[in-house]
C-alpha cells in the first residue's frame, strides 16, 4: 500500500488529503541536485532560452533548440521543492515512513545527451555509496526521481521500487508513480487560464496544430488537416467535411515543422493555443512523449484530439499506438480522473 501513500504525499494540492508521513532526505552532494540545474539552466542559457530550469514560470520569446523542450522533463524539479517544504521531514532514519533520494535522474541524463538508458551518467553509478539507509528490507521505501521517461533513464533508477517518472508505467510496477510534464510557460499557469475565462476568450482558430512529422500518425493528421484547409474557400464543402458550418475565422492554423529548426517560439504557440477550438495531440516516439502537448492544450482551454487506438493490455485502448501502454499506465493521476471522458 505503500505507493499509494506516496502519491498522496507527492499530490497532496490535488487530493485534498493530510498525509503526514514522515520522509527521511539524504544529504546528497550538490552535484546530484543543485548543480545540475545550475548547470542546465546555463547551457539552455548558452543556446538563446532566456529563462531559468523550472525556477518560475517563464515563457521564452524565441525557440533555443532542444533547449526549449527540457523544461518539460522538469517537473522532478518541482517535486523536489514541494518535498523539501514538507512539515514532515524527520533527522532519524528509523522514524522515516519513506526516504527520498535528492538525485534529479532525468536532469542528469538530459546534460549527458538524453540518451537510451541514459549510459553516459557518471552519478547514477555512485549514488548508492551514499544511500547509508538502503538495503533489502528498506528498498521498496526509497523515493527516486526521474520525471523523463522511463527507458531514458539509468536501469539502477528504473529498477526501483518507488520511482516517480513519465509514463508509460511499467507492467505490474505498483510504485512507479506517473506524473505529468511540466509545464512552464506563464500564460499557462492555472490562475492565468481563471483569467482568461473572465475575459472575452476569442476562438477564432477551429483547428491548430504544430509538429514534425516523425511519425506516421502525425503524418497523417497534417494530411487531414491540410485537406480540410483546401475545402477553406467552399463553406458548402466545409459544412459535408465536417457535418455543420463552422463560426471561427480561420478554419485551420497548421504549423509543419522539422527536426532542423522552422519552429514557433513558446510565445507564438501560447498566442495560438490560446485562440483555438480543437487541438490535435497525437502520440510521440515513446507512450509518455504526447502528453506535454495533452497538457498544454487543456491549460490553454483548448480542447485536446487524440487517436485511440486498440490494444491488448490494461483497459483496451491506448492513445500511443495499436498494442501499446494503456491509458491509465502512461497518464498520471488515472486513479482520480477518467481521462476517456
């Protein structure tokens, strides 16, 4: 039951709980927490993003390369934070319910390349010489970090009990807690969409979209959308394509991009999201990829597209691919909300 009781420590805000178990922090090195996000926040820095690693919200004024979609794998970050401010912090190991482990995996792992299994990291080798605490009998109430996701980050971190990472969620790993990417832009902070709604909220943009087209799935939805927008001039043909007549200005905004540059900046899509009906997210390269852009959409109160897809496992369908991880192993908080309604 253990993991559970994590979960409502970890999302205490969401649950409306008062969950009071007592966390022992190992006092790691800083660089295992500290002078990873110094060091991240100054290389994003180096390539033109002109915020810091998940400090504040921030929205950048122009795209830094890859440098622009880390903040996304940040949300360990952000835990860590809320964690540290806990009441309930104990010195004695032996009055510990759980021990967290202050090492940002996937912070690390995004400074070594961000590669499979995140071989290049040197800390994920030397960590457990300073876990004094962990052992057979304890290990299952380690807390580890890696908000990336999970085959991104070293097998010692994937293997533990009690990790916190994005989906998809391993097969019968109870203690692998899905949380969601961060989002940092400010405009999509929950207090500023209560603005906009008590503002006039122009929709003028039924349908928008922006993307590589990595994948055959995303491929075909900017082949859909780019058909709809040749039906633009003819509200007859618009109405028999989409069953009504539509009231938004522009009927499509599609945004094709490349993996060599030609994106939008943070603010530019914010301006966008923000103006628009329906917003296609199909799935990334891994089950956890498409839910930064999930999240975004719902936060810019635009209502998210997604391809169901049938598999095997779990409840049936997957919004990554035919057999791929179910819903409810690659979306957090699916033991509170039912994302399929």
């Amino acid at each position: 039951m253990l993991p559970m009781f994590v979960r409502a420590v970890v999302f205490c805000d969401i649950l409306r709980c008062n969950a009071a178990l007592n966390m022992f922090v190992y006092d790691l090195p800083p660089a295992f927490n500290t002078d990873l996000v110094q060091q991240i926040t100054k290389v994003s820095q180096q390539h033109g993003s002109t915020c810091s690693y998940m400090a504040s919200p921030c929205t950048e004024m122009r795209h830094a390369g890859k440098w622009s979609w880390t903040r996304q794998l940040a949300a360990e970050v952000i835990i860590q934070q809320r964690l540290l401010s806990s009441q309930n912090i104990v010195q004695d190991p032996k009055l510990a319910d759980f021990f967290l482990v202050p090492y940002l995996a996937s912070t690390d792992c995004l400074l070594q390349g961000h590669s499979w299994r995140c071989v290049m990291s040197s800390l994920a080798a030397e960590l457990f010489d300073h876990l004094d605490h962990y052992g057979p009998l304890t290990r299952h109430r380690h807390l580890f970090l890696g908000s990336a996701d999970i085959h991104s980050l070293p097998l010692t971190i994937q293997s533990q009990s009690l990790l916190l990472s994005l989906g998809g969620q391993l097969m019968g790993h109870r203690g692998h807690i899905i949380v969601p990417p961060s989002v940092a832009e400010a405009e999509l902070q929950p207090n500023a969409h209560a603005k906009r709604i008590t503002k006039n909220d122009i929709r003028d943009i039924l349908f928008w979209f922006t993307g590589t087209g990595n994948n055959a799935v995303r491929m075909l939805v900017q082949q859909e959308l780019d058909q709809l927008q040749a039906l633009a001039s003819s509200d007859e043909a618009v109405t028999a394509a989409l069953g009504y007549k539509p009231q938004a200005k522009h009927l499509v905004v599609l945004h094709q991009t490349s993996r060599s540059g030609d994106f939008l900046s943070p603010n530019e899509m914010v301006r966008e999201m923000t103006r628009a009906q329906f917003c296609p997210a199909p799935p990334g390269e891994v089950s956890g990829a498409g839910t930064k852009r999930l999240f975004d959409v719902l936060l810019a109160g635009c209502i998210p597209v997604v391809i169901a897809f049938p598999t095997s496992m779990g409840s049936g369908i997957s919004w990554w691919r035919t057999d791929g991880a179910p819903v409810e192993w690659s979306i957090p908080f699916w033991e509170f909300i039912d994302w399929r309604r």
